[in-house]
C-alpha cells in the first residue's frame, strides 16, 4: 500500500508580479491517493494515517517563478521543533517500510529567491498493534476472623499500539463480563495510558482454572486484524526459581573455555531461559545450548557481565548475573622518589628512597608484586620497607621504601608482576640505583620554537631530555586545555620526545606542550616545554568560479580577490585563457589581481588566475562568453491545454528570459520536443526583431500532442553570435479547466485536480483517481476496470475501493464545481436552461453496491434530487448514460458510490460531460468494443424530480 500526499503551493497573500512574473513561492495542501484516513485538525492541519510498513510518499507541487527548489525536513514534535540536520531535495519523498518512529510532523520549503520561502507541514500518523504480552500475579493474605486464606491472582494484559487498543478478555473462548461475574474486576492502572488492562480474579475459585485469552484491536483501522494471547492458569501455575552453576564473579585466563548453567528449579508453565550481556551483545562465537552459556577460547574482549533470564509470564521473571573476568597485563611502570620530606630531586646518602612499581592489569586486586636486590628476594627489614599497595600512589601500585640510605643500598632492584597460579606471562622491570641518577632537563633543537608544515604534509615536533638519568618519556598535549591531539586523545606518549603528524591541517595548527612523564623515571615537579606549529596553506580566493556574460565588444574584468594566505605574502600572479599563459606586464603582487579586455567572438573561453605563495598555488576559474543566459519556463500557465480533433491536444508552453540584456539580443529560441528519446520536433522560433524583457513571458503553441501522453520540451535561446543552453521540461495533458460555466469539454481525471471535482467531507470514505499503471497488484481480479473508457494503459478514471476497511452502505460522494446558472435564460417559453449529463460508468463484479447521480441545488439550504441510479453488476464494459437536467438555481453534480456486500465491488466512472441544451439521442455503441451506451431512459423521469425538488425549496423557504 502506497500513501500519496501532494502539496499545492498558493500564496496566503495576493500574488504579487516582481518584474513581471517573477513571483515568490506558495503553497495550500490538498490530497490525493488512498490513506487510511485523512482529517483535519484544529489547525487545519492535515492529520494522514498509515500503516506500519507501508509506503509513504509526500509530494510537493509548487508555484511560483522561477520554479521553486524543495526541501523536505522533519520533526517528531510540534512545528516549533528544530528542523532535523538531514534533509531530502526532492519533489517527493518516498519513505519505503514506514516505521512508527517515523511518524511526525513533515516540512515542505519551496524557495525560488523571490520574496519569503513557503513553508507547509503534514503530519504523518503511523498505525500499529503488537501482539499483547500476558503476565500473572498473585497475592495470598490472611483474612481476620476466618480460618482460611484468600489467593488473589491479576492477569495484566500489555500491548503497543496506535491507535490504542480496545481489551477484550475471555475464559475458555466465553466472554467475561464484570457486570456478570461477582468475581472478577476488570479495570486499567493508574500511569498505564491505556496500554494496559488487568483482570482481577478474586478469592480464586475451581472454575477460575481456565484458558484465558486478552485479545486486543484498533477496530480495523488500516486494515490491521485483531491479536490475541492465551494463559492457562492451574493450581500448579507458580514464578520462576533458578540458580547458577558458578560464582558471581568467574575469573580466567585468555584462552580459556568458560561454561555456565542456569539451572530452573520451580516454575509452571516451564520456564524459557534467556541469556544477554552488558555492555554490548553476546560476544560472535558465544553457544547459547539450553540453559547454558558456552565461551569458546575467551579474550579480555568476551569480558563482562552476563545475565541468565527465566521467563514464563508468572510473576516477575528470575534472574542471576555472572561478572566473567579475563585476566591481562600490560604497561609495567616505575617512579623513583627522592626523599619527599626534604623537598629533594636527587638521591642522596643518609635519606629516605622509594621505588614504586604499577601495571595496568584486570583484576587489579589480584595482582602480585614481587620485589628483588641484586637478583636477591627482598624482605621486610628495618633498612627495606614493602608496601603491597602503597596508599600515596595510584591504586594498584607497590613500593619498596630504602630508610636512611646506605652505600650498600646502591644496587639494581627488579620488580616482578604476576597472577598467581595463571598462565598469563610475568613482567618484570629493573631499576639501577647510583650516585649517578639526576633529574632530566629538556631542550629544543635549534629553531624548534617553531615548525612550519604545509597543509596535507607531514610534521615532526621535537622535544628532547638531553640530561638526567634515567630518561623518562615525553608526554605531548595541547596548551588549549579543551583541544584534543590530532589523534582524538588528551595526551600522547613518545619514547624518543618527537611527535609526528601526517597530513597536517589547518585545525593542527598551535601550540603543543611537551612534559617529562611521572613515570620510568624521578618522580619529581615535571620539565615542560612549548612548541609552535605553524601551518602554511596557499591562498584561498573569491571566486573559485564565476560564470561571466557580456555582449561583444563590451569591456570585460575579472578581479581574483586573496581572502587569507599562509604566509601572507603573494609570490606570483598569471592569468591563462583556455590553458595558455596571458602575456601581460608583471602585476603588483600587493594589489588585488584584475583582467580587462574587450569581449569578442575570438576570446571567449575558460579563465584561469593562479595566486601562489610559498606554500602553494590557488585558482580563480572564470567562463567567460556570450553566450545568453537559458530560458525559465513558466509552469503556473492556467489552461495551458487545448483539445483538438482526433484525440489530440495543443500545449501551450510561456517561459521568460534569464537576464536578456547581459549578452546579445536575442532573435529567437531552438524548440525540442521528444518522446521516447526520438525528436518529434525540432524548430527554430523567430522573435521578428522584439527582444526579450525580464520577466515578461513568451509563448508557443505545440500542436498534435496525443492525448493522455506527456512529452519532453528543450528550450535555447539564440542571438546573432551563439546559442544558449538547452533547459528541459515535461509537459503533461491536463484536463482544461473552464468550470464553473458547463462546456462542451469532456472531464477525463487525466491530472490531479480531476476538473475542479471534490470529494464530499460528510461521506465516509473517498473516490480515488487511478490508472492502469497505478493499480495495486494485489487488488482483486474480479472486479474494476482494466483500463480507462478508451481503452489506454494510461488514461485516469475515478473509482471507489470495495476491499477492507470498507464495509457494506459506506458511502463516498465526488462533487462537480458549482455552476452559477441564475442569471441564464431558457428557450423561448421556459424559464430554465436544460443541461446534457453524460458520464461513463463500470460496475463490474458479484458485490456491486450502487452508483447514484444526484442534483444538488444551492439555495437556502442545498437540495440533494436523485437522478439516476444503477445497482448490481452490469457486465465487463464501459456502459455511457446521459439525461437532461433543468436546474434551478447554481448546482451541482453529486456521483455517490455506495459498497456493496463484500469486496468484489469496485464502481467507477470516466469521461464526464456537463453541457448547456438537452442531450443527443444516442443509439449506437460509442467506443469500439469496450463501450456499450445506455440512453436517457436511465435517468429518472424528469418531472418527478422536478416536482420533488420544487416542493422541497419550496417547503424549506416556507419554514
């Protein structure tokens, strides 16, 4: 199913004419196509539903000159939300397999640069119904006064639904009504929103143990069926139980199988058991076998926590977590940290030293640190202190403290980090402690201040630790403190103190801090310093390209202006045309780059100015030509087609002239016009010495057009010297709207505004405007028209669908335009003008409701006065009718479609004509083989429903 909006742009303001018809765009929305339903709100907005899964495509036609560009936005809220970042350019926009997060409210802007943009929104209601999920609960409470128990049990029926759901509730197929039953309760929770419905059975009785079945519907709506879900509750219905087959918390080493089972030990109906993980799906090679959860060969990246779930809709579901943690290890870091209490940076006989060792591990608690001297096992002593976590430093850390140091202190110490019993490999890290350890100092090389880089090349950034020992690491960050490294990261760490930077940008560019790191190394104030990066770009230019017209021999300039440069200074200027170098005295680098020349025929061409600078070089690109500018055609021509003899049509296409006075007088326009990429025809259009002027429209009448066929136009102008550019449009036959006065003009729905027809707001579904091309495929086969009353694939006709959610007597009503007929006169001796009704009709199928032609007069009131009427099948042709009508005042054309009593009931009607003098007596078929005609002995008598009609005035007017 396809829902289709269209949005027709008109002006809330008198159209006003800018430069002749140069006009803003507008727009007022209308519909067309099938929707579930269509309404309108309170602020005549329209409100159009659809089914989940569908598709929906929103059309935006425009008006206004030049032709308006189109964007579609949207928001979920209401039309003061912020426009999405995402938009849609594009007359329609399809949306294939709507989802309900996709319903909202719809933007439609056309702007064309003339006057304020026009803005109309639609929103979009999406329908669905879940399927409903039943759970059970039950209390047991002491009843005082008694010597029993009274067992509650709550059945609460939940479903997702738009619109919401209507409950219904039944044991063993037999409907429960709360008014029938004193023990039940049927009612909806509080803070629900009408998504919930729980029945209550009280002081549970033996016939309480049934089926109980919560079926739930959206009345039809969208042709969505009713759901339903089904419990049986027994005296052994009880809540889940289950228990693991692990600890908590399972730590493993990489490479390790891990198994875990959830074992159900109560529950009825037996339980399903479900298995999901935070954060994050089950890891891809994870075995879901029963109960049980199978981890094949776990990395750190399988590491988390697992949840088993036992479900079974009695009470609420049971559930254990399993926190899986593999073990890793990696980063073994030291610090040396002289004696802080004396505020020193060396090691120094006589004073306190610490050696701190860390490892990034996971678990962090269960890592063990094992210190050594001399390749010796440290142990406590009054000399040697070992902390197993040292609370000054980062969790997780270990610290050997040396008290009163001693020359027999000097030696290597070696830290050693392992899981005990685990496979995971040991680091170890040694520490040389001498007289020769002193704090680092960083220097820049020569120039180093300051690096310059070309943008998109490489940079390196230089900071070194040219004394101290041991040499710690360089950290590098930005100076800005909420700018990031070029990497996305705070802080990067270089092993030799140089950072390098690939394709360097413009955003790269500033200052960078480098600092000793805390680690592997004195744990002392840090040595910092700043390097400036300075980013060269080449110039950057207005315009990047122009397109330049002019008359020949008219003074041309071009001006290539420098907005910004890196360096700033301009190293060269040249100008080429058409790729070869323009020889020219050395322009001033320091002024603004110019050409000037004298247009001709012999120098139009491609313009190239080239700015460079140290860094590189740009380009200004300017098309210069005499060449006119293209033709706007204009697409808000009323009438625009004529209908000629044997089915064929004229076109009467108006377009006005992009800027004529820019190039040469334009003398005439090529024409093009194609069908099935062969040209039918191909002309030129001479002017006769009147040029254009802006924005004043010009015409053409194409003739022998075959109707209902849409054809391709190409457009150029010409002058003396050149011609323009092509510009292409459809044109499409469209029926000529010359109501409200009856013409001769037969109405074949073949546009979208059907003839100026409407449909009637009081019925309760709509006709629908259709073709060949446009039938659903799914739509039934014994019923409709193939094709139009003359037989093309093409051709429109207008129909009412019989199919679901129709149902037997629905009505739909299609309204002519009103015709103003008071000021009219009769024939001699009458008082009224009669009028020809002639319409073709299909009623095709074993459902066939009734098609039923009214009169409807406007007066005080208006008038409804049957016609004409036919109902039942009346075979597989196209069949005419025609009656004469004498109305009294202005009126209207009522064709209303009654269903039938099943679907096999399509009605439609083609090829509508309502004529000023009495019809034609017809007494032959009217089309070859598809047309039989029924004459005017269909209608009703004629004085019958005169007289019905004078008497009903006449009697409202009395009243």
């Amino acid at each position: 199913m396809e829902l289709f909006w269209i949005l027709l742009f008109s002006s809330i303001y008198p159209l006003v004419r800018c430069q002749g018809v140069y006009a803003p765009a507008n727009a007022q929305i209308v519909h067309s196509g099938a929707a579930c339903n269509v309404k309108d709100d309170n602020i005549s907005e329209r409100i159009y539903t659809i089914k989940e899964g569908d598709t929906l495509v929103l059309q935006c036609i425009v008006k206004g000159h030049p032709r308006p560009q189109i964007r579609w936005t949207k928001t979920a809220g209401s039309a003061s939300d912020k426009f999405q970042e995402t938009s849609i350019y594009n007359e329609t926009l399809r949306i294939e397999g709507i989802q309900r997060v996709q319903g909202g409210r719809y933007y439609c802007k056309a702007d064309n640069g003339v006057g304020v943009a026009a803005i109309k929104s639609i929103r979009v209601d999406v329908q669905y119904l879940d399927t409903p999920v039943l759970t059970v609960h039950q209390t047991i409470s002491d009843v005082r006064g008694s010597y029993y128990q009274e067992k509650t049990v709550f059945l609460r029926c939940t479903v997702n639904s738009n619109p919401p759901a209507r409950f219904i509730w039944k044991r063993a197929n037999m409907l429960i009504e709360q008014s029938k039953d004193n023990g039940v309760d049927i009612y909806e929770p509080l803070y629900t929103q009408g998504e919930t419905k729980v029945l209550k059975l009280k002081n549970l009785r033996t016939k309480d143990f049934a089926d109980y079945t919560c079926q739930v519907s959206v009345r039809n709506v969208c042709n969505i069926e009713d759901k339903s879900v089904t419990f049986r509750l027994t005296n052994a219905t009880s809540p889940p139980m289950v228990r693991l087959s692990v600890d908590d918390t399972v730590v493993v080493d990489p490479g390790q199988d891990v198994i875990i089972t959830c074992e159900v030990t109560a529950g009825f109906p037996t339980p399903n058991v479900m298995w999901s993980r935070y954060p994050g799906p089950l890891p891809l090679n994870a075995q879901v076998r029963g109960a049980s959860l199978i981890l094949r060969a776990v990395t750190p990246m399988d590491a988390g926590f697992y949840n088993c779930t036992a479900v079974n809709n009695v009470g609420n579901p049971a559930r254990k977590n399993v926190n899986v943690v593999v073990r890793t290890m990696s980063n073994l870091t030291f610090q040396i940290t002289p004696d802080s209490n004396k505020d020193s940076e060396t090691i120094q006989m006589g004073r306190d030293l610490k050696l701190s060792c860390h490892v990034d591990a996971t678990p962090q608690d269960k890592v063990n640190y094992t210190w050594y001297k001399n390749g010796a096992l440290v142990f406590n002593s009054d000399s040697l202190i070992l902390l197993r976590s040292d609370p000054d430093m980062a969790p997780g850390t270990s610290s050997l403290e040396i008290v009163d140091m001693k020359f027999r202190d000097l030696a290597t110490y070696s830290c050693v980090a392992n899981f005990p019993g685990s496979s995971v490999p040991e680091l170890r890290v040694d520490v040389n402690i001498s007289q020769s350890i002193s704090p680092p100092m960083l220097a820049l090389p020569p120039g180093g201040q300051v690096v310059n880089a070309r943008e998109g090349g490489n940079a390196e950034l230089v900071c070194l630790v040219v004394e101290g020992k041991p040499r710690p690491p360089i950290l590098w960050s930005r100076t800005e403190k909420d700018l990031l490294m070029p990497s996305g990261k705070s802080v990067v760490e270089t092993a030799d103190g140089r950072l390098r930077l690939r394709n360097v940008s413009r955003d790269m560019m500033g200052s960078y801090r480098c600092q000793t790191a805390p680690y592997n190394g004195l744990n002392i104030k840090r040595r910092e310093a700043q390097v400036q990066l300075n980013v060269q770009y080449p110039p950057i230019l207005d315009p990047v390209y122009q397109d330049t017209r002019a008359r020949n021999s008219e003074m041309v300039t071009l001006r290539c202006s420098v907005l910004r440069s890196n360096p700033p200074r301009i190293t060269d200027i040249r100008w080429f045309r058409n790729g070869d170098f323009i020889r020219m005295p050395m322009p001033d680098l320091k002024e603004t780059p110019e050409l000037k020349f004298k247009l001709e025929p012999t120098n139009n061409g491609s313009y190239e100015c080239r700015v460079s600078n140290s860094a590189g070089t740009s380009t200004c690109r300017f098309n210069v030509s005499a060449q006119p500018y293209n033709a706007e055609f204009y697409f808000d021509t009323p009438n625009p087609v004529r209908i000629l003899k044997g089915n064929n049509y004229s076109y009467n296409l108006q377009w006005t002239q992009r800027e004529p006075e820019a190039t040469d007088g334009i003398i005439g326009y090529w024409i093009i016009v194609r069908k099935n990429k062969q040209n039918l025809l191909s002309k030129q259009i001479a002017l006769k010495g009147k040029e254009p002027e802006k924005g004043v429209l010009m015409s053409y009448i194409i003739p022998d057009l075959r109707i209902p066929l849409s054809y391709e136009v190409q457009l150029s102008p010409i002058t003396t010297y050149s011609t323009g550019e092509y510009v292409s449009r459809i044109i499409q036959y469209s029926e000529p709207y010359t109501y409200p006065r009856p013409s001769d003009h037969v109405c074949g729905f073949e546009d979208q505004r059907i003839c100026g027809f409407s449909q009637d707001r009081s019925d309760v579904f709509d006709w629908t405007r259709q073709n060949h091309l446009t039938q659903n495929p799914k739509r039934s086969a014994n019923t409709g028209p193939e094709t139009d009353r003359s037989g093309t694939k093409e051709g429109y006709y207008m129909y009412i669908e019989a199919s679901r959610p129709r149902v037997q007597g629905d009505k739909a009503r299609l309204l002519s335009p009103l015709f103003n007929v008071t000021t009219v006169r009769g024939p001699k001796g009458s008082g009224r003008v009669p009028y020809c009704v002639s319409f073709y009709y299909h009623m095709k199928g074993k459902h066939i409701g009734t098609l039923n032609v009214l009169l409807r007069v406007r007066s005080i009131a208006s008038v409804d006065t049957l016609l004409w009427t036919k109902s039942g099948h009346q075979g597989p042709n196209w069949r005419k009718a025609y009656f004469d009508i004498n109305p009294s005042g202005p009126f209207q054309i009522v064709f209303e479609g009654i269903r039938g009593p099943s679907f096999e009931g399509d009605i439609a009607i083609d090829d509508v004509s309502i004529t000023i003098g009495k019809c034609k007596q017809e007494n032959t078929v009217a089309s070859a083989g598809k047309t039989v005609l029924i004459g005017g002995s269909q209608a009703l008598p004629l004085a019958s429903w005169l007289t019905f009609s004078l008497s009903c005035i006449l009697a409202l007017l009395c009243r």
